[in-house]
C-alpha cells in the first residue's frame, strides 16, 4: 500500500506490518488498522506537528491509501484519539473519511437545538389536538349540576322582578281622592328593588353564560395546535448539514411517520392560573429538544434502528436505513474460502444459539401524564414466545432470553369518533343549526363538532413522552393503528429474527484471497457468495501484498454466517398479544 498525508506520500516505520480489518457486527468499526497504530516519522511527523500548530487538534488531517492495483482509500488522522509523541516519531489512529465511525461520532454529539440554531430548517406542520380530560364525565355532571342550579336561580329572580315591578306599577297609581296621592316612600323602595333585581339578573345572567362557554368547552374542546415534523424529513435535513445524503426504502414504506415533541411553556406564569379556555401557554418546537426522548440526532437514528430492525450503511456519502436483510438480495460478489483449520485439514463452525429468544416483546412508551397512552391498550405493545416442538421431556427444555424492542415514544391516540357526551349534545347543536336557518342565519356547530375525528386526544395541556403518531395533512388517518401499531412493526420488520428463519453457522477466521475492488466493495454490501450461498459477512481483514499489483488478488482472512435452517421443524412462534 501506497501512504499519503493531504496529497504528500510517506512511508510509515510499521508499512510491512499494516493490514485493514472491518467488523460488520453491532455499529461497523469500519477500516480498523490491524496493528495497533501507524508510526510517522521525518517529514510525515512534520507535517502531523504543522498542522496542529495551525489547527490544532479538533481538526482531522487528511490521510489516504492506495492500493497495489490503484485503488485510493480516503482516510483521516483522528488527533482526538490521543496521538503518542516522541522525539523523532508519531503513533497515529486514522478512520475512514464518511465512513460508519465518523457518522456514529457525528450524529452522537449533534442535538436538532444544535442545528436548528446554526440554521437548519425542518419541514415542520400544524398537528391539531384537543385536551379530553380524563374525569370528563365528573365535571361534566359538575357544571350542568350548576349550570342547573343557576338557571333555576334566573327563573326564579325573573319571576320576583315580575312581581316588584306589578307592584311598582301600582304604587305609581294615584290614590283618588282630592288630592290625589303617591306613598312616595314605597315607590322608592320599589324602585330600588327593581334596580337590585335587575343586577342580579344581569349576573346571573353572565354567570350562566360563562358556565355554559365552559360546558361546551368541555364538552367540545377547542382545538389546539402543536408542531410536528416527519422522522424522514428530520434525518434528510440533519444528514445534509452533516454532509451526507439519505435513503431509506424502510421509511418510505412509513411516509407518514411523525414525530411530535413534548408541549413547552411560554412564560413563567403558572397555568394553574387559568381557566381551560385559556390554555393557550404551550408551544413546541418542531424538532426534538433536550426534554425530548430522542433530543440528538443519533438517539433518532437509533430509535430508528430499533423500530425498523434496521442496519445503517455509509455507501458513497449517503446513509441508507433498511431492514437488516435488505442488502443480502444485492449481494453480487463471490467468495471462494478455505478450511479455517489449514494445520489439520478441518473444518470448524459455531451455531447462533444465542439468537434464540423465549420471549420477543415490543412496546411503546405509556405516558402517565397523558392518561390515553393508558387507555388505548391496543396496539401499544405485542408479545411473542418461542415454543418447542415435538418436546420428550418439558424439564429439559432451554429455550431462554428476552428480546425486547422498547420504542422510546408514546403512540398518540387518534379521535375515532364523538364520545356519548359529545352525542348528546350534538343533537341539542343540530337543533340550533336548524333554528339559526328558519331564520335565515348560517350556523355550522355541527360542522366543527365534526371536523374533530382524527385530531390528537391528550388529556391535560402537557404531556412527559415525546409523541410517535402516523399523520397526512397533520391528521392519523382511521388505518394509522394496522401502520404504526407494535403488531404492525412485527409483521413488516422484526418477524424475521424468528430462529426458524435465523439460523447460521458461523465459521470464524476462514482464508481466502480477495481483489482489494471486492474488500471496498464489502464495506458497502457485507453478503457475498460462499459455496453457491448467500452469507453475511461478520468480520474481514485485509492484507494488500505486492504481488497483488500482478496478481490482482491479495490474502484476506473472514467470519460469516452461512445460512443453516436447524430449528425449521423443531419450534414455532405463538403470538402471545398483539
């Protein structure tokens, strides 16, 4: 291999030594050195001390290695990774430009707030919502309890005004006789009757309107708004300011996946303070924020992961987000290997035993402080169990282990339809529509009463979850539950790590000889062809030699798993609650 520091070629001390190794399993640590460090010496060493002296030691210096038949690896010295410095010589780390490690890096230590205030915008839209409190019918009773009480109070002022002011009437009438006369006295203790009578009807009067703006409040809460933003359109514009591209056939299948944060306040004043019709303090920003569940870019990235059973991959600058398996059906190289035991002549293999899981369970967030998290029990969670099959004896049975997916949203909960409340009042409403055109007025209520299907159900203004929901134009359409439901993720994405369709062989340290095209090819598709089968790739090291400039070829060392079906027949997956 060819060395160069930004264009400057060296030779590094340990040349002979230095081989490439990838690990595809968990975050991939893409282009480890296999020794342990590069040693820089003479005029490499000087240009590693140049540039920390002008740049110090935030900024990566750029690094690259060419291959014996020509092929460039874009590379960088991490002078993070505590850089050893001697007299006459450097040891060095360098990571692979674009690749995994620097992406996992970069999307660790950024937060949406981050990118928002360095200028990035997010396609945010209106999600409208309404606060259904969870004692709905207690305060409902409440308020038409004195709501009653109170008109009752009306009629009966109403009916004493009418008897003060007869009685007015006919103090105001002369007495004949000559001369007539007036009991001025009553007539002004009437009078002021009158006037009393008239106020506390006046107040009555503001009382039960009030009363009644509250009832219908409660009734029919008014409609809010919180910002909301797609998880696709969050990671395309986090990504682009990052510098890389974004793809995901998984997300496309989910268009509507979207991402409400958590409500925040306005001002200091306490919302205690102020009467529901009043509630109008908190707002969102759109993006996720330090009091939301995912407040970085890599906490959305891996909360995606988890809900998609999804792998990341780095390929030409862009991240691609799919289902674990998605690249084994692009696998177009083939790989020809070696017994992994050379000095006996034999072959040696592991089984994924420890894939095995007795129980798979998958659940959103309940949120406690939005008390319809609780209610709406469907969909919310899904549980499966691996059973044995065919079973001798069931003491000896060892099936084992917990896989849980645990989703770091609460699901909102979408207004199906009006409440037996709302039903009762709506006809009362349909009766004023009607009366308001006799009299040729334009009355809608029933209309807006309506429009309230599909909004968001919270049951108090703020809520402690960051809110999942599948959304068009701001609302969850009545099918968001057969989406975004934790059933739903089992049967589109996670149904696959059944061990009946899970099984390998894992063959460790297996030789083979590999162009240096095939192992970059690798960091892109990590499924080649072993044997006439399609095998996942778990681990590589590379060595260029220079006889591959000639040869076209160079020694390689893999694991992989080669697919191996041992448990089809031997146990099944009983849906325990979906």
């Amino acid at each position: 291999m060819r060395h160069f520091i930004d264009g400057l070629e060296i030779s590094p001390r340990n040349i002979g030594e230095i081989g490439i190794t990838t690990d595809f399993t968990g975050n991939p640590n893409e282009l480890e050195l296999n020794t342990s460090s590069i040693i820089l010496t003479r005029e490499a060493y000087n240009e590693v001390k140049a540039h920390i002296l002008d740049k110090g030691f935030c900024e990566a210096l750029p690094y690259s290695v060419t291959t014996s038949s020509g092929l460039n690896i874009s590379l960088y010295i991490d002078l993070i990774e505590k850089p050893i410095f001697r007299n006459f010589e450097v040891e060095i780390q360098v990571k692979k430009r674009k690749g995994a490690d620097q992406f996992w890096e970069l999307v660790n230590g950024t937060s949406f707030e981050l990118l928002a205030k360095k200028g990035v915008t997010f396609n945010s839209f209106n999600c409208p919502y309404i606060i259904v409190k969870d004692n709905l019918a207690e305060l409902a009773l409440t308020l038409a309890v004195s709501l009653y009480v109170m008109t009752r109070e009306l009629i009966d002022a109403v009916g004493q005004l009418v008897t003060t002011t007869t009685e007015l009437i006919d103090a105001l009438t002369p007495n004949l006789g000559v001369p007539p006369s007036f009991d001025l006295g009553g007539i002004l203790s009437l009078v002021l009757s009158v006037v009393a009578q008239l106020a506390f009807i006046a107040l009555m009067v503001v009382a039960i309107i009030k009363l009644g703006q509250q009832l219908f409040e409660l009734i029919f809460p008014k409609i809010r708004y919180l910002l909301g933003t797609k998880v696709k359109d969050l990671l395309i514009a986090s990504f682009g300011f990052l510098g890389y591209g974004f793809s995901s056939t998984a997300l496309d299948s989910l268009s509507g996946l979207t991402v409400l944060p958590k409500p925040l306040k306005k001002q200091d004043q306490s919302w205690f303070n102020f009467l529901q019709n009043d509630l109008n303090l908190s707002f969102n920003k759109g993006y996720p924020t330090a009091q939301d569940t995912t407040p970085t870019v890599g906490s959305l990235v891996t909360a995606m992961v988890d809900y998609l059973n999804g792998k990341v991959r780095i390929i030409n600058g862009v991240v691609h987000l799919e289902r674990r398996d998605y690249w084994e059906d692009l696998a177009s190289d083939s790989v020809q290997t070696a017994l992994n035991i050379q000095d006996n002549r034999d072959d040696e293999y592991t089984v994924n035993t420890e894939d095995i899981w007795k129980r798979y369970y998958i659940t959103y967030q309940p949120d406690i402080t939005d008390l319809h998290t609780y209610d709406q029990f469907e969909g919310n969670d899904a549980e499966y169990s691996t059973e044995a099959l065919n079973v001798t004896n069931v003491g000896l049975v060892t099936i084992k282990g917990l896989q849980q997916v645990s989703i770091p949203f609460a699901m909102g909960k979408r207004k199906n339809q009006l409440n037996w409340l709302e039903e009762r009042a709506k006809d009362l409403f349909e009766v004023i529509d009607e009366v308001v055109s006799a009299f040729g007025g334009n009355s809608s209520l029933v209309a807006g009463i309506e429009n309230r299907k599909g909004v968001l159900m919270i049951s108090q203004q703020y809520f402690s979850t960051t809110k999942l929901m599948y959304t068009i134009g701001g609302k969850q359409p009545e099918s968001y539950l057969s989406l975004i439901r934790a059933s739903a993720l089992w049967d589109r994405f996670h149904y696959i790590n059944q061990i009946q369709l899970n099984g390998y062989k894992i063959r460790e340290n297996s030789r083979c000889r590999i162009s240096d095209e095939q192992f970059v090819n690798l960091l892109e598709n990590n499924y080649v062809e072993i044997d006439n089968r399609i095998c996942e790739v778990l681990k590589v090291e590379f060595v260029d030699v220079d006889t591959a400039s000639s040869t076209g070829v160079a020694n390689a060392t893999i694991s992989y798993k080669e697919p191996y079906p041992y448990a089809v027949g031997k146990v099944q997956t009983l849906t325990i609650n979906t």
